[in-house]
C-alpha cells in the first residue's frame, strides 16, 4: 500500500525561514520588494530543518494548479491554458478588454502575487517560481551545517533541491524568457542583478539533474507518494535534455524510465469505483481513464503510473479546487435558452418540489461559471486522427460518461417549457438558443473536472456543487508515465524517426480504446495527443514553447510545413499571422485570438481575445523585479517597453553565479 504525505501545516522554526525573494503577503502588490534582503536568523543545524523545508517544497507544487487561497473565479493553472490553444477567458459578463492580452500583458501592468476575481496569474507565476527556488537554495546553502548526514542521505537532499530549483527555472524560462538566475542565500542586500540567458539557465539545471538522477532514492526507498523520487528526477532530465536539443540523450532516459524504472501504463479498472455525483443524470460506465483520474486512484499501490503527485486532502492544509465551477461550462445561464423562450436548465436542491434526479446536472456535473471555457479546437479538431473524430476514445467518449456534449443534455422540469426532456440545441432554425457560445456553450472532458463538493452534497438546500471542498480529495498528478511516452515521441520526432514517434503515440492511445492509430506522425500530432491526455496536468503554455524551442533547434517542420530560426522564433511582435513562434501559429490555427470565426456567438459590444506575438514570453515585471533593482538592470523581453539588446545579459550561468556575492 503506498503511503501519501497528508498535507499537515508545517510549523517551521525560525530558523529555517532565510528570504532570499520576498513578497508580501497583503494585497497591496505595490509595495516593491528587491530581489533579495538579508534577515539574519539560526543557520540548520538539524536534519529536521532539511525535511520540513523539503517537505515545504513539495507542498507548494500545488499552488501552481490551485492557488493556496480560496478563489472561486480561478486558478494558476488556468493561464497556462489562455495562454494557449485550447482554452480562453470564458466569463464575458466582465470586463469588456480583460482578455485584450495583445494591449493589456505590460511590464508595469497587473502582477499581483495574490490576484483574486477576474486576474490572471503572471505575477503568480514569478513569485511562486522564485519562492520554490529560495526554499531549494536554503537546503543547498545550508546542508553542509548538518554533520550527521552520511554522504548517500545529504546527497538525496540535494537531488530533491535540484529537482525543485530546476522545475521552477525550466518553466520560468518559458514563461519570461532571459531571467536572473539566483542560487544561493545570500547574507546582505543584492538589489544588482543581471538576467542569465534561458539556454544557460538550461545547461545548469540539466547538468543539475544528471546528479540528481544518480542520487535520489526509488520511489520504493522514498516511502511516501509526494516526495521527490529518482522517476521524477528523470522525468524533468528527459525535459531538459529536449529543451537543450540533447533528443538523443533525451530518448535514452525516457527508455530507461519506461522499461527499467518499475512504471506500467495502468490498462484496467482499478481501486475504487466513483460513479460520480448523480448517475441518475450523467451515468458512468465504469472504465479505465475514469478510474485512472479519481483523486484517490491516484495515490494508491495499484497505480503504477503514477511517478509525481501532489498530495491534497485533510483538514489542515487542503486546498479547495473548483474545478467543475471553473473549468465547466455556464449549462444553466439565462441566456441559454428553451425554444419556447424559458430558461434551459433551472438548478434546484433536493428540497425544492420542482426537483427531479434525471435533470439534477448541478450534483452531476457541477454549476459551471466558464471562466477557462476550452477552445473550439480541445473540443474537435484535436480529436481528428485519420480525418475521423475518434469518439470511442474514452477521452473523448460520451456513452461511457467521460466526455459530456452539450447537446447530451436535457431541458429540465420547472422550467415551464413544453420542451422537458427534450435535448439541448443550440439553434432552434434561425432563433439562437444559446446566446453565449464562449461561456455557456462548450464540450468538455468531465472525467477530468469532476470532484466531490463535499460541503453541498451535505446540504439539502445546496444548488451550487463547485468542486474539491473542505473534505472532498483533490490529489493530482504532476508527472505520469502516459507523458513520458510522448516526450520520447518528441525526441524521435525531432531526431527524424516519426515511426518511432508514432508507435509511441499510439501506447498511449491504445490504452484510451481508440478507434484510430498513427502510422507516422507531426510535430502538431505529438501535441494533440499531450492535450487529450493532460489536460489540467501539462502547463500548455510552457510546454507549446518548449516545443517551439525544440523545432527550432531541431530544423523540422511543423504541420504546416513552417520552419523556425534560433535567432528570432522568440523575438517577434505583430497579430498578423505570418511568422512567430510555433507557439503562434498555434494560437493562430487554433484559436480565436484576434477573430471571432463562423459559429462564434458573443454579447454584443465586448471587446475581447488578441493576442501578440510578442506573448510568446511574458514581460519582465516592473514593479516585482526591475523597479527594486537598482543597481543593476533587467533584460526586458522582445516587444515590450524598456526593452533594450544592448543591455548586458549573462551568457554562461559560471558568471552568473560568480556575480552573486559582488552586492
């Protein structure tokens, strides 16, 4: 039976809380705070101080999908997703410019480190990122204190150290580019940093996990599923080696994780079987994919896929995820319609006298607001395998419950529409029945954004299910094999062997029960399948620039026949469609980022989805890094104001490190 780290809050001595990159926890984000400040404090002496701020790293995995407040609008993870192909800003009852992002994304714009409402999460990103990496530098900075480490113990602490400071700097270089590479606590102020070259930043952390991977334990010698293990140290090498053209190298990890490492796809029903909030409503056919993503599938012995997860349940510390409010569509929005003119899916609670369980969508699927609604493509085109929108995919496979259409559903009684029962359209001839088809008109996996509102289904007056409350399991996965085999797909890819790459592509889909299989496969295949399979556990965003890293690199093609150059893919800026990264042209045949295609309704006069091309990176923020460094100055990225080639930007992270210690 495996054992899980329950989130207990961890009640650090002082000595153990060393800032190197403070923010402050109001909301005032005004404040400026500089990238580091000397608080003096006790040094570890313990190996207690090790675990509990290794034991704080991993913890704070999670904040990156949920958010550790409570924000019933959104989540982290949900800007990865808009600021991709297969999602956008859903809730357009808002702001009429808020998804503006081609004017709005500047450097001295909203980088709150706690957005609330209608924010997205840059600032998030950065303050998170750089708060993981303090924690992983105070166990590297302080470790040699504690004496009674053997040399295999104080090794495994800093393989775990390297695999959190890397995790952060991989995704931070794909978020913002060129940025300041920190690696140490330091004892007095430092407000004159430089930025370090993303390449360079790549070749430490690589060269980091190369010794991670040699000294972090199994899993099996770990003991607790939470913990950093040797597959996950491997599984960010594998990512690092893609990202620093190493496709050989990369394939040769990913061989060793998949045949030698003890991992198996699970191919069968397995642990406990959910069968969901009403199956009166929405039925599940019990299958594998459902099994595999029940948040408490996915901590157990008979996963064996499972290489990271981040452990969310307990009293203590657990982090509420409104996944079915967030990421589900608006079903019961006034402005969708009965052809008769009532409102199409009224929500009652169990003591009303109108309630009736077949129409109880709220308890099956959740009262969805569509703030992250999926893109037109994540609902169809990204389905297509040999011209055929594969429905047997249980992915994508409404008859077994996994996938919900919204023409699946029902109108509901006590509407007083004459139409109970009968399915929900979305045109009755040339009447438009429903008015919004961003925020209330969508398909969508449910097998992925189902989660137990523990708090409403104990309420008999609830009509409001959102998703992981207090009491509900909300665990989930930050690495699986299913992954692993597309990122040796990507390096066969890339080293020219699309065979290869299709074959596995296909274990993969084999063990969905698809219809349809590759014979050979694009770059664009490879990324169609990363989105049918980790929705909600790839960051989209990061990973389609990465990739777009690696075509350059790799001088192959893309889907549509474009190449990219080393010297410009990320330094660009224009919404017209030619060039950009292949990020770009992404966001260009993907989504409706500056256009509105056929089929598009949205109320009339809001003005929203551009995008530029310089978004490619985010821009460097003003006020939580620039303002505070005045000493030295920060690369700003390509497009945006204050940016400047000239400025001196660190080519190789040796002098990075060595300009450290000169305050």
């Amino acid at each position: 039976m495996k054992r899980y780290i329950k989130n207990k809050i961890l009640r650090l001595a002082p000595f153990i809380v060393l800032a190197m990159l403070s923010f402050s926890c109001s909301r005032d984000f005004l404040d400026s705070d500089p990238l580091s400040f000397y608080e003096p404090g006790t040094t570890f002496s313990t190996e207690a101080g090790l675990q509990a701020t290794l034991a704080l790293c991993d913890k704070q995995l999670r904040n990156n999908y949920i958010h550790y407040g409570v924000c019933s609008v959104s989540v982290p993870i949900g800007t990865e997703y808009i600021f991709s192909d297969m999602a956008q800003y859903g809730k357009t009852d808002t702001n009429g410019s808020i998804a503006d992002y081609a004017a709005n994304i500047l450097p001295t714009g909203d980088f709150r480190r706690d957005p609330s409402g209608e924010s997205i999460y840059l600032g998030f990103m950065w303050t998170e990122a750089y708060t993981g990496i303090k924690n992983a530098n105070t166990i590297l900075s302080y470790i040699g204190n504690v004496e009674s480490l053997s040399e295999d113990v104080k090794n495994k602490y800093i393989g775990q150290a390297y695999f959190h400071r890397s995790y952060r700097y991989l995704n931070l270089v794909y978020q913002f580019g060129d940025i300041p590479l920190i690696t140490k606590i330091l004892e007095v102020p430092k407000q004159s940093y430089y930025s370090t070259k993303k390449e360079a930043i790549i070749e430490m952390i690589t060269a980091d996990m190369e010794k991670a991977v040699e000294w972090v334990p199994e899993q099996a010698k770990i003991g607790y599923v939470g913990m950093v293990s040797k597959g996950a140290c491997r599984q960010l090498l594998i990512k690092c080696y893609l990202a620093s053209g190493r496709f050989a190298d990369a394939e040769a990890q990913a061989n060793i994780l998949i045949n030698q490492s003890g991992y198996s796809l699970v191919q069968n029903n397995f642990g406990i079987f959910d069968p969901g909030g009403n199956s009166a409503a929405w039925p599940i056919t019990r299958n594998v994919i459902w099994d595999l993503h029940r948040p408490e599938n996915k901590v157990i012995s008979a996963n064996t896929e499972a290489i990271l997860v981040a452990p969310n349940s307990g009293a203590q510390s657990f982090l509420r995820f409104n996944s079915m409010r967030i990421f589900g569509p608006n079903w019961n929005d006034n402005n969708l319609i009965t052809p008769d003119g009532k409102t199409a899916a009224p929500r009652y609670p169990l003591n009303n006298t109108n309630y009736r369980a077949q129409y109880d969508y709220q308890r099956a699927l959740g009262r969805g607001i569509g703030t992250i609604s999926g893109s037109y493509y994540s609902q169809h085109p990204m389905w297509i395998v040999n011209g055929v929108e594969d429905k047997q995919d249980l992915r994508h496979n409404s008859t077994v419950g996994n996938w919900v259409n919204m023409e699946d559903l029902k109108y509901t009684f006590g509407s007083g529409s004459t139409y109970v029962g009968q399915n929900f359209r979305m045109k009755d001839g040339s009447k438009l029945l429903a008015q919004d088809s961003i925020r209330d008109w969508y398909d969508f996996p449910h097998y992925k954004i189902f989660m137990h509102d523990v708090e409403a289904e104990a309420n008999p007056a609830a009509n409001d299910f959102q998703g992981a409350t207090s009491g509900s399991t909300a665990h989930m996965y930050i690495y699986r094999l299913a992954e692993t085999y597309l990122l040796r797909a990507e390096a066969r890819f890339y080293q020219g062997n699309a065979t290869g790459a299709a074959q596995d592509v296909n274990v993969v889909r084999a063990r969905a029960g698809a219809a349809q299989m590759y014979t050979t496969v694009t770059i664009g295949d490879i990324c169609a399948e990363r989105g049918r399979e980790l929705y909600l556990e790839e960051w989209r965003n990061v990973e389609l620039k990465r990739i777009s890293h690696c075509l350059a690199m790799s001088g192959k093609p893309d889907e549509w026949g474009n190449t990219y150059s080393l010297s410009n893919w990320d330094k660009q800026s224009g919404t017209d469609a030619a060039g950009g990264s292949y990020w770009w042209q992404r966001i260009v045949h993907y989504t409706l980022y500056n256009k509105y295609p056929a089929g598009i309704s949205i109320k009339p006069g809001v003005k929203f989805y551009t995008m530029d091309k310089r978004n490619n990176y985010w821009p460097i923020p003003f006020r939580l890094a620039i303002e505070p460094n005045i000493k030295g100055q920060l690369s700003q990225n390509f497009g945006y104001d204050g940016y400047n080639e000239s400025v001196k930007v660190w080519d190789k992270w040796q002098d990075a490190i060595d300009d450290e210690s000169q305050i």
